[in-house]
C-alpha cells in the first residue's frame, strides 16, 4: 500500500468516526438558528455555550485533517505544513476548553476565550469597512501553559516545552519563511509540487501519520466532556486501533 495510502486509509477511518461523532453530539445541543443582518441572514448558535464550541472546534478538526491528506497526496507539502499548525492549534483548544468539563480547574482565560470565540468578525454586519471592532485573542503561551499543567501537573514546565515545540514546528508555514520555502528546492529547481521519494515530502508524511490519532483523541476529550460515555468509548476504541 506505501505509507501515502496509509495515510488516505488512517485519514478515512479517523474522518468517518469523528463526522458520526459529531452528527450524534450535535443533536444534544440546540440547533443553530436564522440571525438577519442588512444582507439578508447567516447561521448562528444564539446560545454560545462551551459545548457549541466544543462541536465546531471539531468540525473545524475534522475538516482540517481531511483538508491536509488531500493536499500532501498532491505533492502540496507548504500548504499540508500550514494545516498541520492549524491542527495543532485545534488540539490545543479543544483540551484547554474540555479540562474544566473533564473537573479541572476553570479560569478567567476561559470565559475570555469564550468572548472572543463567539465575538462577530464585524460590528456592523454586512459593511465590512464600516466596522471598527478588532477582535482579541488570547495568548497561545496562555493556553499551553494551562494545558501543561492539566497533562502534567508534577511537571508543567517539560509539557509546556513539548508543546511548544511541536507548535513552533509548522509555524514557519504559515507566516511563509524562507527555510520552510525552501524545501520546494531540490538544489536544481523549485517545485510547486513535491513528489514522493523527495525528502519534504517523506518527512512530512512520516509525521503525517500521527494526526489521525491525535485527531481521534482530541475528539474522545469533546465526546467526555459532553458527558457521552458511548461516543468516547467509541472514538477511544478508534484511537487504540489507529495507534496498534
């Protein structure tokens, strides 16, 4: 099969459990409604509860992860990169929104995130240019350091380092510098796309191949914290089998 068609095989299984995941968790929250603006409406959770949250921070999960199989089997490994960072970034969100849930210690961090989650792009909708508004975000480092000291409360410090690191691995991909660039070179040529046997693309294959699990596991925290024992215990049975 290779390991690009363990990748599709890991990447389909981990999508299909996560989408029948989230299509029984959203029934246990309220549906999202018609909200009117001058243009005409959009869709909206009007109660803006933790578990909406929870729900679209996992589609976004599945959707990204999905998004990344279909561009690394292009030869597109720039671009997988940059998803690859928003993957991260997700997993790190959902576990610092799930913790207070799962019966650790909720902070002010928390209600702020919340804020700026739901908060709208724009304050006058449907005219852009007459908005002034800027959304605030908070800090990653907060995050992770919150993060670490739920995943190791003995040693948060090493978790935080770990984190990080893996954080600031893709990061290069989004903001575009030049030693992530420069793997579309292959000392003759630059490619827009990368093609197996190239070392870009092995490696970022090799690390490829973890984020199925990690996907999977970071969903099982959402399922937990809706209180769905059935659907956790299915996606932890997903996880396992993935890592085996």
């Amino acid at each position: 099969m290779g390991k690009m068609g363990d990748a599709n095989s890991l990447t389909d299984f981990a999508v299909g459990e996560m989408m029948s995941a989230f299509e029984l968790l959203r029934k246990s929250v309220p549906a999202p409604q018609e909200v009117e603006h001058p243009k005409g409406f959009s869709w909206r959770y009007k109660e803006q509860t933790i578990q909406q949250a929870l729900l679209l921070k996992l589609f976004r999960l599945i959707s990204n992860l999905d998004a990344a199989r279909v561009l690394l089997s292009l030869g597109k490994v720039m671009e997988c990169g940059a998803l690859k960072r928003l993957l991260d970034e997700a997993n790190d969100d959902i576990l610092f929104m799930a913790a207070p849930l799962l019966g650790h210690p909720k902070e002010d961090i928390h209600d702020e995130y919340l804020r700026y989650f739901w908060e709208e792009e724009f304050d006058v909708p449907g005219e852009p240019m007459k908005s002034s508004q800027k959304r605030g975000m908070v800090r990653r480092d907060k995050i992770q350091a919150y993060n670490a000291r739920v995943i190791s409360p003995t040693d948060p410090s090493t978790a935080k380092k770990v984190d990080s690191a893996i954080f600031k691995t893709y990061s290069g991909y989004i903001h575009g510098h030049s030693q992530h660039i420069m793997d579309a070179y292959d000392g003759k040529e630059f490619h827009l796309r990368i093609e197996p046997g190239m070392r870009p693309y092995d490696a970022t294959l090799e690390d490829f191949l973890n984020y199925p699990y990690r996907c999977v596991m970071a969903s099982s925290f959402i399922a937990y914290a809706f209180g769905d024992r059935a659907v956790q215990e299915r996606l932890r049975s997903a996880y396992k089998s993935i890592g085996d």
